[in-house]
C-alpha cells in the first residue's frame, strides 16, 4: 500500500505537469469545492472548477512571465488522518530556470481528500507573500475586494 | 556550528554544481571538486586523481542532461552536518526534471565537502545510481538505494 507521502506527491507531481502544460480539466477536476488558497497575505474561495481554471490559468501566465521553465513541488512531509481519509502533508515549491530559484523556495500545507477512490485537493496554505509569489489571481483578488467593498457600501 | 548553517552552505554548494553541469561549464564545476576524488555508486567504486580523469564523467553527465531536454536538475538538502568546521557531510535528493516531468525518479545522494582558503570542495560523493550502461544516458536509479556510509577514515 502506498504511503501517505508517495500519495501526496504523486498528486502534486500531477498537478505540476497539468498546470505546465494547461490541462485545467485535470486542474479543475482534482480539487473539491469549495476550496481555499491562502497565502501570506491573502486568500481566495474557490466556488466551481471555473475559478479554479481561471486561478491555475493566471497562475501559469505568471510562471512563463518571469521566464520559469519549471515548476517542482516536493513533498516534505505526510501523514494519514480521518480513518486514513485524508492527507495532511507540508510540501516546498521551487519555480526554477536553468538551476537558479527565480523564487526564493516556499513552504506550503496542503490537505487531500478520498472522495470516490480518487485524492482531490481539499486547500493550501502557502508560506509566501502574494507579492513575491503571484499564487493568488491578481483578477480574482481584485474582485474578491471590489465585492468586499460593495458589502461595506450596502451595510453602510 | 550549527546544522542549520551546513544544511544552508551544501545547498549553495549544490545549487552552484548543478548550475555548472546544466551550462557544461567544466571550469566552474570543477573550482568545487578537490582530488583525489572518491566517487561511489550503487555498483562501482572508482578514485580520480584529476580534474582530467574525471572530465569524461563530466560532460558525459551535462550531455545527458542537455540531450534529454532537462531544464533543471535540483539536488535538495535532506540533512547535514560539521564534522568539523571546516568538513561538511550531508544527504540530498536529487531530481531530474523537464519542465514540470520528472525524467527519472528521484535518488538520494550523499557527499563529505571541505572549505579550503574560503572555497568548499567536494572529496568524496555518494550517489543511490548505476552509471548508465551507454555514454551521455541517464543513469539508472536503484530500486532501493543504500547509500554508503562515508566514514572519516575513508
């Protein structure tokens, strides 16, 4: 039986290949929603698979504008919880070019969830600041903030 | 001394290394490398008294990694310590990557570096591989690597 971290790290290893090469059917399909994102200094909820292509979309726009040419998650550490339902693991991002780090490397806690035999992403918290690490949609979090000052203009 | 600082120092040690073997840039690469230099793998042994007899090794490694298209090949520190303050040994994980593709599993590796008039040097290198049985291919990872202990008398 395969561990908890051969689990999560085949997941994250699939997932950087699908938002490499801009497979957000396999993005999308491998979360469950609602899910969250958060960073440093922010967070996003994702509702349906389309915020999270349009999240992984932005996110991979992101990499090919600072000249990355790859994009490696590495699991750290993984543990089994929940009658083995879930896996909580802590895994390090490295965004490279050609054996430099074009970001400094980050860790992030991520939570999967057996839902029908399949591991689906259950949210990350991600240790790094949205402003070293554009992580979080620039245009969802725009959004995000427009909304959130519309809330405050109707309870004022 | 502080494991911390060796696990910080071979990583800065190996980043600049593996940046040295993707540019082929031999003359980089081998200002970290002091002879002789003991190279072990999971089925062979050998010593190189010079940067001459280890060039072979060398390009035939960058040219692997070059004709398959790797772009980058980072070595992670799992752990490291001062055996003295000026000798570090420690473990990494090295991964071979083509964008976001793992091009072969990644293997463990182990290596006991020493700092000379302000520069490390790597003596003495471990790796959970098989040298490939072609010129300029990958090697094979092991299925189960042991990496060999690398005793101070060694």
């Amino acid at each position: 039986m395969s561990t908890a971290a051969e689990l999560y790290q085949t997941w994250l290893d699939r997932m950087a290949e699908a938002i490499w090469w801009r497979e957000w059917d396999v993005v999308s399909g491998a979360m469950i929603y609602p899910h969250k994102m958060e960073t440093k200094d922010g967070e996003i909820a994702f509702h349906n698979p389309d915020d999270m292509v349009e999240a992984a979309t932005d996110f991979r726009e992101y990499l090919g504008r600072i000249g990355a040419n790859a994009y490696l998650r590495v699991c750290n550490s993984a543990d089994f919880a929940d009658e083995m339902q879930t896996i909580r693991g802590v895994h390090t991002t490295y965004i490279l070019r050609g054996g430099s780090y074009l970001v400094p490397p980050f860790s992030n806690q991520m939570t999967l969830t057996h839902v029908d035999g399949l591991w689906l992403g259950a949210g990350i918290r991600a240790a790094v600041s949205n402003h070293l690490c554009s992580i979080l949609s620039p245009n969802q979090l725009r959004r995000k903030q427009l909304a959130e000052g519309h809330d405050i203009i109707k309870e004022g | 001394m502080r494991d911390e600082d060796a696990k910080a120092l071979l990583q800065e040690f190996l980043d600049q290394g593996a940046a040295a073997i993707l540019a082929s840039d031999a003359d980089e690469f081998f200002k970290r490398v002091s002879f002789p230099h003991i190279l072990i793998t999971e089925d062979s042994e050998a010593v190189y008294h010079s940067a001459t007899e280890l060039r072979p090794q060398f390009f035939s490694v960058s040219r692997a990694l070059r004709g398959n298209g790797v772009t980058d090949y980072l070595r992670i520190v799992a752990s490291a310590v001062f055996e003295d303050e000026n000798t570090i040994l420690g473990d990494w994980v090295t991964h071979v990557i083509r964008h976001s593709h793992r091009l072969i599993p990644p293997y463990p590796a182990r290596a006991r570096i020493h700092c000379k008039d302000g520069l490390w040097k790597v003596s003495h290198a471990v790796y959970g591989i098989k040298f490939p049985p072609i010129a300029d291919c990958f090697p094979v990872v092991a299925d189960r690597p042991h990496l060999r202990d690398l005793n101070l008398m060694d």
